[in-house]
C-alpha cells in the first residue's frame, strides 16, 4: 500500500493552512503514520488554529489542531531559507526531514514579475538550495500550476493545445530547457523582467514566475544530480473536495471558478464579451477544473512511488468542462431573473473591452489538453483495492451546478467583496441579493463571528 511509504517519514510542508495544503496535512494525518510533520505557519500556531477552524468543520479542524504528530513553526518565507526560523530549528530540519512540500504561495495573478520575483521566484529557489542539502531527502516537492505553459496557446495553431508533463524550452533555438535559467534569474532580479518573458505571451506574469522558478529548481538539482529528488506538482484550476477533507470542502479565496460564478451573478446585462480563437466556442472551449482532492493524491502518490519530474494534477481531456456546461451552470447561482451570454471576440486575451473576469481570468476561450500519462501508468500498477481508495481522477459522474451549490457561500461572500473592492454601483449590502444564498455550514458563521469582534 502507497500510505506504507510515509509510515515513520518526516515531512516538513509549507503553505499548510492554505487550500491544497490543509488537504495534503488532513489526508496525510489519517491515511499514513508519518513520524512528524512540521508546518511553517505565518503567527505559529494560534494562526493555524484560527484559519483551521475557520475552513473545517470542528471534527476535521481538531483532527489537525488536536494532533500530536505536527508541529507549526511560526515562519514565513523570504529571499533566503532561514524563514524567519531559528537556527536550531534550521538544524534540526536538514538532519530529521524526508519529505519537504513546498505549498506556500500568493495566487495574485495580477501582480508584477517584480513581486512575484520576491514571493515566488526566490522563496523556491532558497527553498530548493535549503532542502537539497537535507542528508535524508526523498523528495522536494514543489507545487506549481499546468498553466507554466500557457503561453503555448499563442505559438500554437490549434485550438486545442496539447500540453506535456515537461519542461517547455523559451528558446526556439536551443534544447536547453533549465541551463539558461541562472542567467535569466539575474536578469529578472536586476532589471524586474527578462527578454524571455517580453516575447512570450503569458496570461499572467504569476504563470512565468512559475515556469521560471520550475527550470531554477531542476536546474539546482541537476548541480547536485539531484533530479530524482525533484517533483513538480502542476494542478489546473482547483476546485472543491469530492471526498476529503469532507465533499465540498473549499475556500473563498484559492477557487478560481467560483469568483467567475460570483463575477456572473454581479453582472447587470445581457452579455459579457470574451476572447476566443475557437470556432465553436461553447463546444470547443473548455475549463480543466481539478478537484483539490486529486491534486492532493496525485502529489502523495508521485512521492511514495518515486516518480520525478512535472506530474500534472488535473481533470485531463477526459474529465474537463466544456465552457457551455460551465458557463451555464452559473445560471443556477445567479438571482437577477435574466441569463447573460457569452458574446465571442477574437481579439486578444489581454483586451480591455473584454468583461473584467475574462480580463483578469484570461483562459476562458482556450482550451488545453494536459496529458495525465504519469498519473495512468502509476494509476496501472496499483490493485483495484487500492484504486478505489484514492481520488486521482475527477468524477464527472453528476453535473457540474452540483458542484456549485457547495459554493453557494463562497461565491455570496465573494460577490460582495468584488461589489467594495471595485466600486461596483450597487451597494455592497444589496450584493448577496444577486447571488443564491445556501446555508453556510456552522464553521462559517463561528469565522464571521470571530471577525466582528
Ligand atoms: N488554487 C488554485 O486554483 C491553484 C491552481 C494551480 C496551482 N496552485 C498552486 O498551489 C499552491 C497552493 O495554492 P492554494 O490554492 O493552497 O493557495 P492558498 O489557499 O492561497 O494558500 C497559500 C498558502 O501559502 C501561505 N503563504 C503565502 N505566502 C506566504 C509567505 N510569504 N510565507 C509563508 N506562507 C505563505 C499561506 O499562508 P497564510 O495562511 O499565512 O496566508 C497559505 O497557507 C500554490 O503554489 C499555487 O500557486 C493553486
């Protein structure tokens, strides 16, 4: 059995009281017998306490604050890889840690290379430096996103872009796919942005932020031929819990699809203009949204059976959404008694005349088709027993609105804050009006409480 592998490991996570990793401590807590887990928490652990409660329902939250198997280190990451920590605690990390899992990041999509530079960029790579010192290193893992080769679907003709579990090289002219990395990495420190991402078109600068950071830590590890200790997780976009920590269990913040739910229910007319190269886009356009469940056993699995290198942790071309049944599945959330439709442009996906979710959102038109191939050829050693207690595949078994009504709280609290945060004309108090309101489970309404005093 994989969860074998972890019994008497040490596992040190950052980024555990986020989406993802709350899952990753949850699964890993009550599936396998690890030695210890260390957390990095930014405020320790009244901070992990007070976030996990806030996500989880009693039960689930104490499995993780009640635990004696885990420790949260008060920490936060930086340009270098002491985090804030001491230098005993630094020690005693690099002799006792087998498995490091690097969850921590800011999804800001829209911020500049500069700042991802600070938060993403050098963080993974001091991270990477710090744990490929470590004597007893299984694994690094690092989570990144499918979407490092979105800028594929502008080199490309199709209008399905078939995208590999690898490294995609920025260099037409050179197969080196991570020795440049270094050189590119000073340019991005020295002047905020490199030749390379100026002639690709990434959606986000967050997306190559991370392709960078990715070839800087296989590049490291080459130093050290070190790359089998090297796995990258690339989810798509993530979406709620199917079975665990508990079905539905999802944030406001880390759930792409549900601040478009919110951002549907808001808007006041009939239309909303988005980008396309497809032909039939409600067809042919199509939304990869991954369970955070599979992410989570996707990465746990890759770690026990030593697989190396980019594993994408996604729905694939099997499980994905066409646009139609996602975007229509909105139609379910939204009060305001009129449905809003698509209107398809070819302009670009950067255009200000498209709606401000397809602007900030920019994949909503494309379609991608990540390969799943690693996670199928694991997927095919394993018994039939131990298949059907992990969650690597998407169940598209029900329709996709299902999914939302779990939401329903999610995209309620975030339709009011897009109301305050981009002075929407409707007063912020009218903007749950807009959406289905759901019941909030009790573990919500003990957060607000928290808030207001
Ligand atoms: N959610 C998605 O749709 C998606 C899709 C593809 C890839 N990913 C990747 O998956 C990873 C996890 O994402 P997520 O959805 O779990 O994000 P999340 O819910 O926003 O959680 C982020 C976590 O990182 C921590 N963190 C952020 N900045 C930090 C810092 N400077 N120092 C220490 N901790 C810090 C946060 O700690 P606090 O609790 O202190 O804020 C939180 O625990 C990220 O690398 C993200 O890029 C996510």
């Amino acid at each position: 059995m994989m969860w074998e592998y972890y019994n008497g490991k040490i596992l040190f996570v950052t980024g555990g009281t986020g989406f993802i990793g709350t899952a990753v401590l949850y699964r890993t807590l009550t599936q396998a017998s690890p030695e210890h887990i260390y957390v990095l928490c930014r405020g320790g652990f009244s901070k992990a306490k007070t976030k996990w409660s806030s996500m989880l329902p009693a039960p689930i939250a104490n499995t993780l604050i009640q635990s004696h198997t885990m420790t949260i280190l008060d920490g936060e990451l930086g340009d270098t890889a002491t985090m804030d920590l001491d230098d005993d605690t630094l020690q005693m990390l690099k002799r006792r840690v087998h498995i490091f899992i690097h969850a921590a990041c800011s999804i800001e999509l829209k911020n500049s290379l500069r700042e991802l530079s600070y938060s993403i960029i050098a963080p993974t790579l001091c991270l990477a430096k710090y744990a490929l010192k470590f004597p007893n290193l299984e694994k690094f893992v690092f989570i990144s996103t499918a979407y490092v080769n979105a800028h594929l679907w502008k080199t490309s003709e199709s209008s399905d872009v078939p995208v590999q579990e690898r490294v995609y090289s920025l260099d037409r002219n050179s197969e080196d796919i991570y020795k440049s990395a270094p050189e590119i990495w000073r340019e991005v420190q020295k002047d905020g942005t490199s030749h390379e991402f100026e002639t690709h078109d990434f959606p986000w600068p967050y997306a190559y932020a991370k392709h960078l950071a990715e070839r800087l830590v296989l590049h490291k590890a080459s130093e050290k031929n070190a790359l089998d200790k090297i796995l990258i997780i690339r989810p798509s976009v993530v979406g709620p819990a199917e079975e665990f920590p508990y079905h539905g269990f999802t944030t406001s913040y880390s759930s792409p699809s549900t601040a478009c739910a919110a951002a549907y229910a808001l808007h006041p007319g009939r239309k909303i203009v988005l980008a396309t190269r497809c032909e039939n886009p409600d067809q042919d356009a199509t939304i990869d949204e991954v369970p955070v469940d599979v992410v989570v056993d996707r990465l746990l699995l890759h770690t026990a059976v030593g697989t190396s290198g980019c594993v994408h942790a996604v729905s694939g071309e099997k499980r994905r959404l066409r646009l139609e049944d996602w975007w229509n599945a909105f139609k379910n959330e939204r009060r305001l008694p009129w449905t809003v439709k698509p209107i398809w442009t070819n302009e670009d996906w950067h255009s200000s005349n498209l709606h401000h979710m397809a602007r900030n959102f920019k994949i909503i038109g494309t379609s991608f088709a990540f390969s799943e191939d690693k996670t199928d050829q694991v997927a095919e050693t394993l018994s039939s027993e131990e298949l059907r207690h992990l969650k690597l595949f998407t169940d598209r078994s029900q329709p996709y609105h299902h999914s939302l009504i779990h939401r329903r709280h999610h995209i309620h609290h975030l339709a009011k804050e897009m109301v305050r945060k981009n002075k929407l004309p409707v007063p912020v108090c009218m903007a749950g009006l807009f959406c289905r309101k759901g019941k909030s489970p009790p573990h919500y309404q003990a957060q607000s409480e928290k808030l207001a005093v």
